[in-house]
C-alpha cells in the first residue's frame, strides 16, 4: 500500500481500487481535507488528483451517468442566442460545456486542474482558460460579462455558497443564467451537512439554504431537475444531483 501512494506509474483505476475512494464523487474535488486526513493522503490527493484521471474523465463520467452536461444543454440550449458568451467554473475537461460550441456560443472556462485544463483546451471549442481557485481567486472577467455561467459538479465540494454566489452574481449579465448542480441536504434542517469519507469532504445543501441564496443574489428558479448517478461502479451505490438553472433579475 504504501508503494500505491508513493509509485509515480500507477493507473488511476488501480489507485481508486487501492485506496477505496470513490471515483467519481470524492476524488473529484479540491482538496478540503485537513487534519483528518493526515500527510499520506493529503500527499497523494495532490499528486495523483487530477493529474491521472484528466484524460479518463470523460469516459468516466459516462460510466457513472453523469447526466449534467445533457441535462444544462437540452434546458439552457432553448434560450441560446447568437453572440453570447458562457463560463464554466470548475470546467474540468469541458463536458458540461462544449455542446455549446454548436450553437456559436463563446466558451469560456475556469479551473484549478492544469491537468483537466489541457484536456479541455485540446478540445478546440473554447475561446480561453484559465488556471483559477474558487476558494481565493476573483473571477478574472468585468461585471455582467456573460450570458450564462455554469458550475457543473463543483459546488458540493465548498461548505458555505454566499461568497461563490457573490462572486459568480457579480459576472452574469441581467436576464442572464446561473446554473450549477447541487447534492441535496436531506439529513437534517441545516443549510449544509458534511460527509467524510476516507477524509474527503462532501457538502450536501439544503433547497431552503439555495432559495436564500436565489433570493439574496437576485435571482429567481426557473428550473430544477434530480438525477441519479452511480456513485460507486462496484457496490452499484447510487447517489442524486440536482441541477438548478437561476435568471439573474
Ligand atoms: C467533478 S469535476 C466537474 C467537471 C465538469 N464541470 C463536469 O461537469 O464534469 C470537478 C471539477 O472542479 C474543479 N475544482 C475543484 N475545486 C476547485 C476550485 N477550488 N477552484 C476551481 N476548480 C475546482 C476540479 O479541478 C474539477 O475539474
């Protein structure tokens, strides 16, 4: 085991297998994990995170039935006109994204995986992209730039929204969209429950603690969607996003 953690030629798949994380859920995310986690793990997050899976994540996403990318398109696709531009924050390879392209839209994407950022930027369909941390870095563009800002996958990696939800209003034009996917907090009333595994975080938001949100950025729902991915290919465990596209007022 300590080999795994310390081999530099170790596949991805192999990792997850030995390390029992869950491929899709937990080992996407930064890397919130601090004390719990201890040196080893932290080390490997940082080695191994992205840098191996970047170019199986599209395959990857289609074996867990990741449903967001079709999902955002076929709703947001509707309200598509020409010369608009749309950022992706927490773009990974694009997949949520790129469809867009089709419909003249400019593309424009956010990331703090190098790794995912070449896969992305290989694809051809984006205009730029650009290294970026959500946690610490201002959104590199002026106040209402975009039609239409996604963040596909990510937010269930931060805690507390209120300063993504500020920095994300800040760059959506008025009458522009904001739609991101969420893990829903059924576990209790509070705006968001955490859940540890192998000292990853997961954060589950409340629909009351979004509605606040909604209400606080000036946005309003316009559309909400569950839908079930496989969380671990072998156990068969399953577990629900909910996609929620707001309309800046
Ligand atoms: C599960 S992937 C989702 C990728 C893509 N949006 C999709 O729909 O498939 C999570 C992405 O969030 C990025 N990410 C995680 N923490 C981030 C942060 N603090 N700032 C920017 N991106 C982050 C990761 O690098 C990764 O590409």
């Amino acid at each position: 085991m300590e080999d795994v953690f310390e081999s530099g030629n170790t596949s991805v798949l192999e990792i997850c297998c030995y390390s029992t994380f869950s491929p899709w859920c937990e080992f996407y995310g930064d890397i919130p994990c601090e004390k719990s986690t201890g040196y080893r793990k932290k080390d490997f997050m940082s080695k191994y995170n992205y840098k191996n899976i970047a170019s199986v994540y599209d395959n990857l996403s289609k074996q867990h039935q990741w449903q967001a990318p079709e999902l955002l398109f076929n709703f947001l696709s509707e309200f598509v006109e020409n010369e608009t531009k749309l950022l992706d924050i927490g773009v990974g390879t694009g997949i949520s994204s790129e469809r867009f392209h089709s419909k003249q839209v400019e593309l424009y994407g956010l990331d703090s995986s190098s790794e995912m950022l070449a896969i992305c930027k290989a694809k051809d369909v984006f205009k730029e992209v650009f290294l970026f941390d959500l946690h610490k870095d201002k959104i590199p563009y002026p106040e209402a730039t975009f039609e239409y800002v996604i963040c596909s996958g990510v937010l269930h990696f931060f805690s507390s929204l209120e300063k993504i939800f500020a920095k994300i209003s800040r760059v959506v034009k008025s009458n522009g969209f904001f739609a991101f996917t969420i893990i829903e907090n059924y576990k209790n009333d509070n705006p968001y429950a955490t859940e540890t595994t192998n000292g990853i975080n997961l954060y589950y938001h409340s629909k009351e603690y979004i509605k606040s949100l909604t209400n606080q950025f000036n946005f309003t729902n316009l559309y909400e969607q569950t839908f079930t991915t496989i969380r671990d290919l072998d156990k068969r465990e399953t577990l629900d996003h909910t996609l929620i596209v707001l309309r800046k007022e």
